[in-house]
C-alpha cells in the first residue's frame, strides 16, 4: 500500500533510481502557512551522507512544491511534493544477478514478475524521503495544537538506554551527538555516554562490512484528555498500520506510560545489503556467494528517526481530523 | 474529490500555474506495456492550441514517467506521471480582481478562504491533463480485453447529431475533421456535415468573444456478457460518479441502446471565460463590468472527447478489476 | 455498491424476503438525540400499502435499534437498525421461470450464476426502506444546522408541473394530497391540480394493469455560504452518486436555481414487474408470454420521494463532517 | 474502526446488551457453498461457559442468516449475520458508579460524552462474535486454496511454549484439552503438559478473584509462493491492523519462521474486570476501592484463539482477492 489515511491522505510514489520519488497530499485544510525550509529542515536530518555512521550516498534530496502551496499558503487542493533522484549509480548493484537474502529483491520478482533493474526499487528506504516530506506539514500542523511527537533511538544491537523519559527533539539532537576524530556523528539517542557506545557498535560494523539493528521509541504527548483516550485504540490500528509500513520494522510494541503519553517501541531489522560474504544463491538457484559493494548505511536507525515522527504525524493529524468531525 | 477508484486508484494533483500538473496510478498490474508514445498520444488529443476552434494557449503537454515504468513495462508499483506547466501567462488574468460568473473564483474562496492568485487554479480544465495522462494506460488496459470505450460530440449548442451509432475512434477523428481556409480543424462529431456546422458555430462564437456548451456521447461496448450486466449499475454509479467530476458537466443520462452496449449523454456548459462584457461584481461587491481578454477555448467540447474517454477508462477497469475478484 | 459516504458510512443489506433488511451507519457522532418514533416517520412515509396508487402489499416496516442508541441519545459506535421482512408470498412470483424484461433477474444470473429464489432480490426497492432508516438520523443531523432538503413528485409520465419553487415538506404533503372516492391519495406532488391529474393517471395505469415513470425533483437550502459553495462540485460527485444507485433511477440533472439553493432532478423508469402481457423469452431463451401477478406499485413516486431526501441527507451529512475537518 | 478490508470489508456493529451484536460482509464472492453450521462452529469455539476456565455467562451465541445466503449458497450481496444477546444481566455492573482500571469506561467517556450503561459497551469482547461469524466465512474461503490459518495459545503468564512449530488446528484442540475432577478444559495450548500448568495457573488466579495475560500465536502456511511473497509487507500492515484492533492486543510481532510460512505472536492483557479490590477513582474523582462482580474470564487466551484465527482470514482473503486482480 502506498496510500495513508482517510480524510488526510497521503500517497506516495518513486523508485529509488527513477527521476523523483514525490507524494500528493489530499485533505490538508486551506489557509495553513507551510515554507519550503519547513519542509527541507525535516527532509536534511533523514537525508544520507550525513556522516560516517550512515551510508556515503550523497543525496541533498530538496524538496520541490509542485501544487497545492501558493505564497507559503496551503490552498486546500491536493500538494504535491518532489525529490528528484540525482546521485544514482546502477552500476554499483551487483544483485542485477544475485538477489540479496532478507531484501526484496526476490520477493518482487516472485510477486510481480518483473523486477526495477536498479537498487531496492520500490522497496528502497529511498522511497522515505516522500514520507518524511509528507509527514513534515503534519507535524507543524499538530505541534501546537493537540498532541507533540518525539522519536530517538533506544537501543542498537545490544546496547540500549535503561530508562524511557519523555524526551524533547532537542534533546534528541543534541544528546545524541558524538563527536570522532574530526567528525561529529548524530545517533540520535539522548544520552551522551550511551550514545558513544552505540557510535563505537556502528562503526565496528561498518569496518567490517557488516549491518545491525536496533528500537527505535516514539513518544506522542497529548493536552486533550479527550483526543488521548480517543487515540488509545487508535495507536494500535491506525498509527501501528503508518508504522509497520516503514520498511525495515519488524515489530510493534505500545507501552503507555503514564497520563497523557503513549509511547511505541518499533524494532527494525539490520540492512541487507552488506558486503561481508553471505552464502545465497542466484535467480536461476545456483549456491553463489554474495558480497554487496553498494553505498549504504551500516545502521539505519539514526536516520529512520524522522521517518518516524513523521509518519506518526501522519496517523495522529488523520486521527485529529476525523476526531473534530465526531465532536458538536 | 482527486482520487478515482477502489483497486486501480488515481489521484491527481494540480493548479493552472503551478509547476507541474500530473497523478499517481495506483493498483496498475504489473508486466503490463506501456510506452510514452502511447500516452502522448491521448495527451495530444487533449492538448490546446490544436486549431483556432480551441484555445491559443500552446502548451505542448509532454508527458514525464517518474515511477512505476522501466523499460516499457509496468512495475506494480505507483505510477506517476507529470506533465510540465511552460506556457503561463499570469498579467491574463484581470479575475484577480473579479470574480468570473460561473467559474470557480468566487466558490474557492468562500470555501477555503484562500485563492490560487492566476487562472482557475484547481478547476482548471488543465488538470484533465492528468486524467487523460492516467486513463490512457486503462484505455490501453482494456481495449483488447473486455470493453471498448469511445466518445464524440454530439451536439453543440443547437447543431446536434440526429442519430447514435456505435462509431469507431478513427470515424469520429476522420468524419469530424473540417477544412476552413487553410486550416484542418477537428469537431470531433462523427458526421461530416453537422461537424460543418459545428464549426461554424464556434467560429462565430470565438469572432463575438462568447462561448458553447453541448454534450458528448460516450458508448461502451462490451464483449462479456457477464461484465455488460455487471456494468449496468455501476455505470449509473462509479462511472457516473467519475464523469460527473469532469470541469464544466452539468447532466448525466444513461441510454441503454441495445444488446452489449451502454451510451451515456453528458453535458456540458459554455466556458466561462469570455470576452463579451458580463454585468457582475467585485471581491467587495461593487457592481463591475468583466471582458476576460485570457486565452481561452470558445468550446471546451472538441477537446473533452478524449477527457470523457479516459475518464470512463479509468471507472471501467477498476470495476474490471473488482469484478475479476468475484469470478472462480 | 452497499456502502455511502466517508465520515458517516452507511452500509446496507437485505434481500426482498430474507429475515430482515437493514444498515449499519458508522462516524454518526455520539450524544446525538434520535427516538425510534422520528426513524418510524420517515419509515411509513415509504411504506407499502399506503392507499391504492401503491402496491398492497402490506408490511408495517417497524424500525428495530440494535445497537449505537442508548436513552435516545447516539453513542458514537455503530448504529445498527432493522426492519423485519414480514408479508412474504414467495408463491406470488412467477418470474422464477421467466426473467422479467427491464428488471434485475436475468442481470443477477449473469453476473453471479445465482439468483435470489424470490422477488427482486437485492434490487428490490425493498432495499430502499434501510436507507430510509439510515437517511432520517441524517436528515435529523442536518436539518436545524446548515442545510435543508425537500423532495417532491415534478413529473409523471406526461403530467407535470411547470414551475420549480423551494416547497417545504409540509407543502409536499399537503398539496399533494387528493381524494377519490373513500380514499385519500398522496402524490407528493404539490400542487393539488397536477396533483389529481398524477392520481388518474396512475389509477388508470393500475387498472389496466400498467405503470409509469417520472421525475423526482429535490432542493438543497443551505444557510451557509461556504458550505453551499463547498456542495457545488459534490452534489456533482457525491450527491450523484448517491442518488444514483437508487433502483429506478436512470438520469440526473443539476439545476442550480438560485442563491443559496440547488435542484436536482431524477429520471425514474417505470415499475417492470406489470400485468400487461410482455413478449419476452425464459431462462432457455424459449419465447414465452409473461403476465406479472406479484402486488406491486403502479408507480414509485410518491414512495420514492422519501428515499430520495434521505439519501441526499446522507450524502449530505457526510459532505458536512468533511467540511468541518476542513474548516479551523 | 469497525469496517476491515477493502474488497472483502466486513463491517460490526454492537453493544454487549443491545438487541444483538453482528456483522455484514461484502464483496463475499457468489456461489461459494456455506452452511450455517459451519459458521455455529467457529462461534462455539469462542462462546462463553464453555468450562471453568472461563467466564460463566453462559450464552449459546446462535447464528442467524438475514441476507446474502440462500439455500446455503453466498448470492453476491451483503452478507448479514446476527447473534442475539440473551443472557444479560445490567444488575451486575458496579462499574456504573467506578470505571474500571484498564476497560473502557473512561476512555469512552472522555472520548464521547456518552455512556452505554451495563458492560464494556462497544469494547466489550462481546463484540468480537461478529467478527468470528464473519471470519469463519473466510476461512472457508482461503483454506482449499492458497492458506492456511492455525493460532493456538503460546503462553499465559509466565508459563510458555518452548519451541514454536506448524501445528494443525486438530493438534491444538486435542493437545489442549485437560481433564481437572469431572471436567475437561480447553486451554488450546498444543502441548499436553504445558497445557495443565496453564489451566492450573488460570484456576488459580479464578480462586483469587484475579486474571491472565500471555500470547496468542498465529501461524499462516502458505502453498503458493507468489501470494506468499506478496503477504510479506501485507502480514506487518493489513493483517497487522486487523489483529492490533482486537480488543485486549497490546503488542504484534512476526516471526518469519521458514519458507512458505509466517508465525505472529500477539500479546494480550489481562482482563481488567475482576474480584480483588483495586484502588481507583469514581466519575467524580473521588478515591474508592472497586471489586467487580460480573462473571468474567480469569484468562481470555483460549478463547481469544478462534478469534484471531478469524480476524487473520478476513485480512488473508481480502489481501487474496486484491492479489487476484494483479494477476493475468
């Protein structure tokens, strides 16, 4: 499925080596002050090439409004948003010939017959970058009305924080921050001593040529007493469904911690593509041994953050909107 | 509403002068071919300044294929198509100021309290662009398989065909074609000497800057027995439902000609935009005079041919595809 | 399709002579005031057996709550509303073994392979006393808010008024009032000399064993500008649509009358179950002769016109809390 | 949200004491053979009373057919189904005055405004009658064809499985029966003496007045490897969503064990109806000790099995159905 939502609705398109990955909006009210910067702030804390701990893939991913804003004013008509694709090289994809295990590479090729001759195609994690562009109006519209959302890393690997707290984005970022060498490296997870080890953990593997996984936790902060128990059920369908499409999550867990926050933990598998040699086999079965020389991260945790917080967004405005309707 | 159909789904995006108009296809099988020729050529049927019985307004309408296609085949993937918005004019446009009888100014402000600043803005008939893009690849879908779809104008103003045929596509595009001094213009009414008179019509229209409304035909031919009589309500419903959200239709009437067959009328109004003095008033309400000097089409019929065509496309086989669901 | 609408989602089921007919409406917001005897209003103005210009079938149509109204007032979860099915006479329906010409018999078969062993199945206009139900909670939501609906008999056959004017329901029933003979007559047509005019007709049509179609026409007051600007294109789309799938229907029209209000018009077809002899052929496509002997109506006007201001109410309803996500 | 699915959409409706609790189903395919009673025997397999591990309220949960079915054959229309409530007794229900902690009660009130005055309301596991109704029909469906669903109880509270394989739904009802005195209990647990530890564990917690949580494993086996890759995304997002929206589920988990089957496991909560005093507050904020003494479950679990069987086949068929339509 690549369309979110009932009454905001948000449809995502693009394959990661196509011109553009994009989305169109439908439902957002007219007359809200959305600037392009707004948008771009959100898109730059996923973007790759950020540092050493995420993939050398160096995309800026602007943003390009195509419809539906005018003079930094939502119009009310559908917005459509647009990341061109710019810094594809196919030629680095050895699995044209050998899909990677745990991928989709073989699951596409089962289901639909035809394959994208190019990267995860539309499984790639590139296909984000809509999602957070999307989910960037969402959070400015709910941020200072009913609900806050705020996403950090938990734990990567074996390494985890021993307390849950009701963190601000600010202190994500800069608690998360680690600094190596000449190099300032962002995981994303609010505790500094914390933070280091799990810098140490990625770069170990990414010395190695290997990938971990990791929780990320997101915490959804209510001032109406009302929305947050309408929204109790609602995290468990509507938000778990945004979520657990986020490629790479693997499971879904709510913990409600106390008077007017829910918090989710949502584990994502380690990234598939690696260039340790894996023992697989190749489209026509023959045992091939498989090493990755593609530009990816060793960790995706510390930029699946946003993709997080804002396609909760997404859920919790589509929630808000229907929510309004049932009220007098 | 922007978004058509419950398994094959298109949103479209779009105002007049934005950067682009264009859609997402959704639910579109895979395997399938599907090459940009193809879709130029409905575009190209569609486009403006084909003669000087449309609009002067030349937009060449290319087509763009940003996702969902790769070496002319569909991926199962979402499918989006653009087209660029080159030729615009803004300074056209004195409705800034005046709201024009019968378009959508006046509506789209009291609604969202927010205006496009030039042309129509999302009621621009340029956003058929992007239902013609999509609904040629269900037109592609379809026409070998269960169903045929083709429409023409029937009437315009009081000059009306007196019979309904089955016409093919290639008898409306010959027999509609007129020859005026040195120009080949296309009424697309399959009949050559009511097409004469058509035109002539027009052209007096365009000369006194007035404009013409009139009703296309639209037959859809079935060769499944099982499939024409499951169509018999959805056509009073889902392709109703997608016709009636075409710019400028005004009616819709079902006749059932005859065995494996339905036609359906639809009319439609003059543009609004014309040149002739309209006695109205202003954003304050002060009585005015409006001579619209934009470029503008003196009858939308020619050209919505194709937009009728597509659209009942895109209806057809998303109940084609619900359809096939319940059979063994 | 069984299921309106986005926000307020009615479903309906039920077969001709099943246990029961009846709906689930979902999104109708709680604390809302609804008694059993407002919903058994709008139940007995569509009932069967009102006088002799309706079928004699006699089926009280009682409204059973099931669940989502407690104390009369709504408790925000699914409303479910039964009508028991209770005047069966299986025994009555010859066209077990001959399709009837214009009905949904031979349709069914087509599509599905299976047929309702009685009455019209699922396309009887039984059906329509669900949407009833559903369409007066509706009608309750929104009369004393923005917006008002009247519907009343324009046309049948040849008879028909010549002028359109926002009547009100009182007016409707009240004009359309006649006596003959013993018995008063409701035409729903308001104008007591059109009014007559309508009953001979159909008394004739009855006695000789005919039945007639019409038009029914239904005005929308709103009281608010934006919203009645917001309705332009949905009364267009999802008006329509929900208009359409009445059974009978066959065309739909816009009249936008004047400020603040807009008349539609719909096309009825004639009753096809009739005791005139029809030349038709029998499920072997053997040439038979087929004679109706069912109760039926000799014209469904006069009980249409409920079905047709609840139906406009859902659709309204829905188009309203949308509205409201849209509005700060 | 009480609508699941979008081509096979199976709407509820129901308070645990209205009239009754039920379902209609559409987009059932025609012609497919169903009797009523194999839809009785998934619903015993859920009801209440079946022994002393559960609740006492004892009700016989009968199936009713009111549409879409006849002569044991589904017709292509809306499928109504209903099951009367008959044993109720409001007078149990202290919690008119207390909210119970972990239920409903508040939260329905804060989100409302309104009340259903005896039991959980909507939220009561009463509910999920309908949706066992409904999936039984499911089940059916799919189980010749591309899958097959079996859940069985992995754990209650601390006591669990060790090792996680396909079991057979026959595998889980024998090897979960335990004989305790004269009784033989069913804890749906596919381990003999795992089974008794667990029926010991829930007796006791009966004895003291307090109740269970645990997991609920779900394994779907596959024989088209197509339709198994396609369901890899679907499982974390349809059948994801459809499973979180059953009461009492806190958390989802997939275990993708092997080729061509998925394993989920789902957490569910203690009940929060139960006999040992609990300190809350009263409507109006006020300190008091609450000791329910309605006639609840110690332990949901082997009950809750059928339903996530069901609830999983819903999702399956409709995940099937919209496969079908990607295919030539």
């Amino acid at each position: 499925m690549s369309t979110f939502g009932r009454l905001l609705r948000v449809t995502t398109y693009g394959e990661s080596h196509g011109l553009s990955v994009g989305c169109i909006i439908e439902g957002f009210p007219p007359g809200f002050e959305i600037t392009k910067d707004h948008i771009q702030e959100h898109l730059t804390r996923r973007k790759p090439g950020q540092s050493s701990i995420t993939t050398s893939r160096s995309e800026d991913d602007i943003v390009e409004i195509h419809s539906g804003i005018q003079n930094n004013l939502t119009l009310g008509t559908p917005i459509c948003l647009q990341i061109k694709n710019l810094d594809t090289r196919p030629g680095d994809y050895i699995f044209r010939t050998i899909p990677r295990p745990g991928h989709a590479d073989f699951t596409y090729k089962e289901k639909y017959g035809v394959n994208s001759d190019s990267g995860g195609g539309r499984a790639s994690a590139r296909e984000t970058a809509a999602r957070v562009a999307a989910g960037s109006l969402c959070l400015k519209y709910i941020e200072n009305t009913w609900v806050q959302v705020v996403s950090w890393v938990h734990q990567v690997h074996d390494i985890s924080l021993t307390e849950i707290k009701n963190y601000t984005r600010n202190e994500v970022e800069t608690l998360g921050l680690v600094k190596f060498g000449d190099e300032i490296l962002n995981t994303r997870c609010p505790n500094y001593d914390i933070s280091e080890k799990i810098c140490q953990k990625i770069l170990l593997a990414r010395s190695q040529g290997d990938s971990l996984g990791g929780i990320i936790a997101c915490c959804l902060t209510f001032i109406d007493i009302g929305f947050f128990e309408y929204m109790e059920n609602q995290v468990l369908s509507w938000v778990g469904y945004a979520l657990m499409s986020i490629p790479s999550v693997k499971g879904f867990k709510v913990l409600k911690k106390n008077h007017l926050s829910i918090v989710i933990m949502l584990a994502f598998k380690p990234v598939s593509t690696i260039r340790i040699s894996q023992e697989t086999c190749d489209w026509d079965g023959e045992i091939r041994s498989l090493e990755c020389r593609g530009r990816h991260d060793p960790c995706v945790l510390p930029r699946a953050v946003p993709i997080v917080e804002t396609m909760a967004a997404i859920a919790l405005m589509d929630c808000l909107l229907v929510y309004k309707s049932l009220r007098k």
